[in-house]
C-alpha cells in the first residue's frame, strides 16, 4: 500500500477535486484505492458519531467497504477542542496511524491534507509529520493565482524531500493557460520539479447548487424543489431599473438573482433569462403572478429574512468554494484528472 499526500498550503486548492479525479482513475485501471481524510473541518453527525461531510460523500462515491472511521479517524470541532485544552488523551494520533495500517490491502490509498501543512501540528497528525510515519509520496496541489503560487509548490518539495513526486497546478484562468504551459511549466521543471497536470479553470466545477444556496442564507422554498439540485454558475444583484436589468440579466447565464422582495418588476424581468432561481431578501410574501411565473417555468423561490447585502456575502463565500458532494462535479473531476494528468509518469514515480 502506497499513500499517496495531495498537499498544499492553501485553502480551496482543489484538493478533494484532484483526490476523486485521481481515486476514480485510478479505480478504472484496476488499482484498489482507499482514502484518508486524517482532519476534517465539516462536521457531520452519522448515528452517536461525527465525520467529515466530504469524507461521507467521498466513501460513498468510490464504493468503499471500510467504515467513516478509518476513512474519517478525526474531525476538529468546539467540543474536541475544549477536550483536548481539558488534557483528555483523545488517542488522535494513534486513531490516525490505525486508519493507515486498516487499507493495508489497497494499492493506494489517497490522503487529503488539511488546508495548510502545519495543520495539526499539535497533535502529531500534520502532514508532514504523518509523512515520516508512512512510505507515502507527496503530490503538490497548487491554484494559480499569480507567480506566487509556485512558492508553496518549492516549498512543499523541500519539506517533504524524497518523498516528493511532482506538482499539480490548478484553477488556471483560460486566458493564461497558454503562459502557465509554456512558461511556468518548464521553469518549475527547470529546477528539479515535475508537474504532472495542469488544469483549467472549470466553471461548473466552481459552481453551487440551489440548495447549498437556500441554506446558506436559511432561506425557505416557495416552489419547484425538484430543480434545487440544479447548478448556479453566477450570482446577479437585481436594483436597478428594469430596463437596465434585461439588458444585464441577458449577459449573464445560469444565475441566481438577488432582489429585494417587494421588487417583482426585477423578478419578472430576470425570468425572461436564463436564471436559475430567485433569491427574494426582506420578506416572506411572494407576489402570486411572480409565484404563478416561477412554476410554470421550473425556478425555485426562496425568501430570506437576510437583507441583500447579508445574503449576497453569505453567497459569495460559497461560489469557487464549494464541497463536492454532487456526483455530477466528481465524475468532471475524474474527466478532467483522466486526460490533463500524467498518470503513466505518476505511476512510474510511485513504483
């Protein structure tokens, strides 16, 4: 069994992306995979116990026998935290190590880090520290934002030393890719790094669904709940005139609009384009022809107690944010790892 430590020093890299991508890829050849999520961050409560919710989704979606346990040995909550100031001896570090030694029988086993190497560090379960513990090899996953990003991707190899096998750039803008490509890559290849995939900026990837929108604002439905799993790529603030709205609205597809709920002209107006579902902040009471519009055409209303600009930031912190929970943007990931990633070679390092 190898473990395989997809690292990088930043939140929203894309980390449990590229571990599904790589986990599906590598299950389609034949390799027995499991995962390991050492600290998760997204409590869920399962029966009496909780697990991280992406660890929950990610052992469904790769069929895997263990229990959330061994896939999940940790989750970092209030009540851990007062435990652990308290000096109970949760055995965290041990729990950690047995979840290791519980997929012995895999080829590989997928190990997503935390959102920074020194996460955990406390505990003995950081990754670097779990990487001594292990005869794992380290995968760099960076986002491109700027030249900056190959800082992290340096310093990643020069923690992890020889168990380093090459670096993954994500999130890469469409614009820039031909520059990344022809530029950064050889550079970074340059000074001893191998970077096995670069991929591009995906917008579904990026995208929320309905429902993750209604909760993030506690929102409540008014209609059409058979379309709340349908992908929002944008959101598209209503306070404008009308006739300013169309014009803006028809630039803008798949979007949530964000309108007060006394402006039903807005509502009417955002209907007549491609909008997902309309966000109504400040009221409970729907308009009934805006209602009567929104079923005929099969988008969701919620209403929200939030004033706008309270939903739209609660919003925004989801958009490019978002836990993959959706098997649509998984079997995306695994598209994407199967023809922008240099399997053969990962496969040769990993040897």
């Amino acid at each position: 069994m190898i473990p395989i430590f997809i690292i990088s020093n930043r939140a929203f890299t894309g980390k449990n992306f590229f571990a599904l991508g790589l986990s599906l890829t590598l299950q389609e050849r034949g390799y027995k995979t499991g995962y390991i999520r050492p600290l998760g961050r997204i409590p869920l409560k399962k029966g009496e116990e909780i697990f991280d919710e992406e660890a929950v989704f990610i052992k469904e979606l790769l069929g895997l026998e263990e229990p959330l346990s061994v896939i999940s040995p940790f989750v970092f909550t209030y009540e851990t935290q007062y435990k652990l100031l308290e000096g109970t001896d949760l055995k965290i570090k041990e729990k950690v190590i047995n979840s290791f030694s519980q997929q012995s029988n895999k080829d590989f086993v997928i190990v997503v880090g935390p959102n920074n190497i020194f996460e955990g560090f406390t505990l003995g379960i950081d990754v670097i520290s779990l990487l001594q513990e292990t005869n794992g090899k380290v995968i760099a996953i960076q986002h491109w934002d700027s030249e900056l990003a190959m800082d992290d991707i340096f310093g990643i190899r020069q923690l992890s030393s020889e168990k380093f096998i090459g670096a993954v750039i994500n999130k890469v803008p469409p614009e820039q890719f031909h520059y990344v490509k022809e530029k950064v890559v050889p550079f970074i290849e340059g000074r001893g790094i191998k970077v096995l995939g670069v991929f591009k900026k995906d917008k579904f990837l990026e995208a929320v669904t309905v429902r993750r929108l209604m909760e993030a604002v506690n929102g409540g439905l008014v209609c059409c709940e058979d379309k709340l799993d349908e992908f929002v790529d944008n959101l598209s603030i209503g306070a404008m005139d009308p006739e300013t709205a169309l014009s803006y609205f028809l630039r803008i597809p798949n979007k949530a609009v964000i309108t007060g709920i006394h402006r039903t002209d807005i509502q009417i107006v955002a209907m007549e384009t491609s909008t997902k579902c309309l966000i109504l902040t400040g009221g409970m009471h729907v308009n009934e022809t805006v209602t009567g519009i929104a079923k005929a055409k099969g988008i969701p209303i919620i209403v929200t107690g939030m004033d706008t600009f309270t939903a739209v930031d609660k919003m925004e912190k989801l958009m490019g944010k978002a836990v993959i929970r959706e098997k649509d943007k998984a079997l995306k990931a695994k598209e994407v790892v199967s023809t922008a990633f240099d399997i053969e070679e990962f496969l040769r390092r990993t040897k």
